[in-house]
C-alpha cells in the first residue's frame, strides 16, 4: 500500500480509545488506560493518526 493511500488524521475527535488501548496492549507496548490515551494525546501540540 503506498502511502498515499493512508489517511492522515491529525485531530483527535474521531479516535476510538478503547481500540487504541487493545492496539498498545497487543503491540505490545504496555497496558495504556483509554483515558490516559486521551488525555496524553490531547496535551501533546504534534499527533498524527495514519488509517488504512
């Protein structure tokens, strides 16, 4: 899949947190709260959410 072919999301509104938690536990990267999720993301000033 080329890159262009993502879609680049930079806001987070439409994020599923819940999804974004299972995805960090199976990576794995470590078990990551939704709400932590949110609020890590929601302070950070760069984000960027790539969706096939």
């Amino acid at each position: 899949m080329a890159m262009t072919e993502y879609e680049w999301i930079h806001e987070i509104d439409a994020v599923d947190w819940d999804e974004l938690s299972d995805l960090y536990r199976v990576a794995p990267l470590g078990i990551k709260p939704p709400q932590a999720l949110r609020t890590v993301f929601g302070n950070s000033m760069f984000r960027c959410f790539a969706y096939a």
